[in-house]
C-alpha cells in the first residue's frame, strides 16, 4: 500500500502503531470550530453525542462543513494525497449512573477496500483530553489485525471481552487542538467522562484520493454481504440509529454466503501484552 503520510517519520510511526499525534488547531482554531459546533441546532439528548447518530440531513450537514472547513487544512498539512470523506462532531457529556456515556471497544465501520487502501480519521481534542475526562483508548499495534469488513449489522471481528481488563488498551491523552490520525481498523475505546464538563471533540474521515468510497450492510437472513457505493452525501442521510440506504444508493458488490469473521483471539491477546509491557514507556507519537 502506498504511503498515508506525506513526512517519513510520521509514516514509520503510523506503520508501527496504527496511529500518531499531532499538532492541528491553535488556540484560536480551538475557541472557533468549540462555539460553531455547539451553535448547531438540533442536538441529541445523549451521554455520548455524535453526529454520525444524528438522522437529520440539514443538522449533519451543518457538521461536516464546520468539521471540513477546520480540519481539512489539517489533513493536507499531513497525509499524502487525501480526501474528505465526513466531518463529525463528537460531545461526551459528564457521566451519570443512568447514561455513562462509555463508548466501548470497536473498530469504525470499513469505508474503503482495506486491502488496497487504508482509510483513517482525525481526531481533534477541543479541551485538554486526559483518562478522567474520556480519552481515546487505542489498541497500539491494532492495524495489523487481519482485515474484516465492519458494517451496518454485522458483529464485531474482535472480542470485546478480552479487552475488559485495565492495561489492555493505551491512553492517549491529547491537548486542546491536537489532532489523533488513525487507522480506521485500529480498534480503540473511551471510558466515562468523570468530570463536570462536556468533553466535545471532532473528527474528518478521509481517504486516499483514489480508493473508492464503501459502506458494507449485512443481510443475516440471506447471509449476504452487501457493499454499497458511499460518499459524503450518503452519511449525510445515514444514521448509525436508523439504518435506511439514501435513495439511489449503488450496489457494487454481493458477497453470499458470507458468515461475519472472528479475528485470531491469540493474536488479539498479543497486542493487548504489548500494551502492557510498554505501559511504562508509551510511544513519544507527538511531533
């Protein structure tokens, strides 16, 4: 596969662990995208409120422009020849016993062909991001899990309960403004925002400027895996709650008789060790 990162450095250390940290947003940036995104109308009434859950087309579109518009210079500054795929504003609201806001172990949906191409997102902190306040949690290492198409109604490839125990993934704690590049196969998690305040964040998909845009959907009944044309325009009408295809949407592909993969346990429980062994020492990612 070709090269995510236009320095060589960053892309030795995104081979190494599926992710690095970087400077993006300054103060300003900050101040700016935090009183846009808030501004929105229409929020959700949830501990954990992203705009990827949202069903309202005019609401998400308000995002993903606000989100574009500061991030996409971000993703130039950086990757080697990317694309903007969606914009989303994320806010985990303080925990309460009834709605802890916890987002658990999981690898975003497959938005390309993964095994030509590697999709990534960037990931902005708009405060100073520490474990008590719901830091990203990443699976270091997590990349190089065999690929498996994540979708609408399939179940996870990973075992989330081999990732229950502490240690088992890395935190990443983030000042206000930098910017999380993943690789969109590395699992990751969040735990409850034990502070008093919203701990609000963003995030732009984007792609290599040639790999085609995906969305995979399966069909249990039929055991058929369906693979749709996607774009900025179909998340736009896609909701994660209400999982209706935008009219017109493409078929490309289907895949039958396909029963969901089960990604390697050993192998998992080899990189959640590695995570232990180098808890000590955690990566310098920042540049």
């Amino acid at each position: 596969m070709r090269p995510v990162f236009q320095d060589s450095e960053l892309q030795a250390r995104f081979e190494r662990d599926g992710y690095v940290v970087v400077p993006g947003l300054d103060a300003e940036g900050v101040a700016r995208l935090t009183a846009q995104i808030e501004a929105v109308p229409g929020r959700l009434n949830m501990a954990f409120e992203p705009t990827l859950f949202h069903t309202d087309p005019v609401h998400k579109q308000a995002m993903h422009a606000l989100v574009l518009q500061a991030l996409g210079p971000v993703a130039e500054r950086y990757l080697l020849d990317y694309r903007p795929l969606v914009g989303n504003a994320i806010f985990k609201h303080p925990a309460r016993p009834d709605a802890p806001g916890t987002v658990g172990i999981h690898q975003d949906w497959t938005m390309t062909d993964e095994t030509r191409f590697v999709a990534v997102n960037l990931w902005t902190a708009l405060v100073e991001t520490e474990v008590h306040n719901g830091a990203m949690h990443m699976l270091r290492g997590g990349h190089r899990l065999p690929v498996a198409l994540r979708g609408t109604n399939l179940p996870f490839a990973i075992d989330p309960a081999l990732y229950e125990a502490p240690g088992a993934l890395t935190p990443v704690p983030m000042r206000a403004g930098e910017v999380l590049i993943y690789d969109l196969r590395c699992p990751h998690a969040s735990p409850p925002n034990r502070s008093d305040k919203v701990r609000p964040a963003a995030g732009l998909g984007c792609l290599p400027r040639e790999a085609p845009a995906l969305h995979c959907m399966y069909d249990a009944a039929q055991r058929e895996m369906r693979v749709y044309e996607s774009g900025t325009e179909f998340y736009t009408h896609f909701s994660h709650l209400r999982p209706t295809l935008p009219p017109g949407t493409r078929l490309l592909q289907v895949i039958p008789e396909h029963t969901p993969p089960r990604l390697p346990v050993a192998l998992q429980q080899a990189l959640i060790a590695a995570q232990a062994l180098d808890a000590a020492q955690p990566p310098k990612v920042r540049v």
